[in-house]
C-alpha cells in the first residue's frame, strides 16, 4: 500500500499478479509533466518492498481532440 504520509494523490493504481502500473493523468498538460510528478511526489516509494515490479505511466488528454494526447511509459 502507498504510504499514508506521501504528499499528493496518486490518480490511479492497477494491480495485478505481476505489475503495480501507477498513474499520473493531467489534462492541456504533457505526459513529461505527469511523469515528472510522480517522480518528484515519490507515488512509487509506498511499492518498494513489493516484488512486483513498478510501472510509472504518464499520461496528457487532449482537450480539443477529447482523447489522449501523448503517454509515457518507465519501470522503476
């Protein structure tokens, strides 16, 4: 589980039998920014002694497209 004292939300957690995929969505914002907020908020210090192995996915929508715009994808 995430760590009750961790700054910020995490907008969203999958979890499977393999995988912690962590998203970070903003919209009219860059998948660079997302990911840099998880980064810089540590949303995957609360997985550490998991042994599934931690996904970080940034994500931008597109407003006037109504879609997504650009997404980007690391292991930690």
């Amino acid at each position: 589980m995430p760590r009750s004292d961790q700054p910020g939300r995490i907008d969203a957690v999958i979890r499977t039998s393999d995988h912690i995929c962590i998203f970070e969505f903003k919209l009219n914002g860059s998948a660079d920014d997302a990911m840099a907020q998880i980064k810089d908020k540590q949303y995957a210090a609360g997985y550490r002694d998991d042994p599934r192995q931690v996904i970080l996915v940034g994500v931008a929508f597109d407003w006037e497209d109504r879609n997504l715009g650009a997404w980007r994808i690391e292991r930690n």
